[in-house]
C-alpha cells in the first residue's frame, strides 16, 4: 500500500522537529558542561566536593570504572596514603584496595612507593 505524499510530508515534518528539539536540548548540555568545567577551573584546584583535584584529570575519573574512581577519589582525599587508609575511607577490604590501587599504578594514574615496610601510593602529576 503506497503512502499518500500528504502523509508523507507530514511524517518527515515530525521527524524534523524531534530532531530539531534533539539538537536544541545537546547544545544545552554541551553548554552547561562548559560551564562546569569553567566552575572547576576557576575554584583554584579543588572541585565542588572540596576534593583536591591537582593531578586529577575530570576526563581521567570518567573514563575509569566506578570501582577504580571511588579509589581515585579517596586517595585524592588523602593525597598519599596505604591501601588500609584508602580502605578505611571507601568501606571496602584492604587487600581489595590494595588490588585497585596496583591496576591504577599500572594503568599510570598513580605512582608507588616504598618506606621502608611500608607501601604509599599517590597521585601520578605526570613527573
């Protein structure tokens, strides 16, 4: 059954407005990420949890898994901590932590480092 050029019109005019509404509301998003980032930026390091964001990429906490940022923040927090500080924060085990902050040294956003008996782990600044 062959469609009338009436109805036609009228299916391809609604298919414009959705996705002229579509566009609309992605420019909004764009624009408030914007100013997001600008907000980031201007609060001199820290972001809007109070975190300390030095080192911290935005772009680097979104792209890892939930697990892992929940690792990166609390370490963030402390700046430079063991796996049992790190732990004591998340809630979570310490050999669990211990195992997350090792993929995150692997993965090259956070550097390790030994006292003594003791193992530190901090945010890699790109040194």
């Amino acid at each position: 059954m062959a469609t009338q050029p009436a109805e036609l019109e009228s299916v391809l005019e609604r298919l414009e407005k959705e996705i002229s509404s579509m566009k609309f509301m992605l420019e909004q998003m764009l624009s408030l990420q914007q100013q997001l980032l600008e907000k980031l930026r201007m609060k001199g390091g820290q972001g809007e949890s109070g975190l300390p964001t030095d080192g911290l990429d935005i772009s680097i906490l979104l792209s890892l898994p939930d697990h892992l940022r929940k690792t990166m923040l609390a370490l963030a927090k402390l700046v430079e901590a063991r796996a049992d500080e790190v732990a004591e924060i998340t809630q979570r085990a310490r050999a669990i932590e211990s195992g997350y902050l090792n993929q995150l040294v692997r993965l090259g956003y956070v550097k390790k480092v030994r006292r003594k008996h003791q193992i530190y782990f901090t945010i890699n600044d790109g040194e």
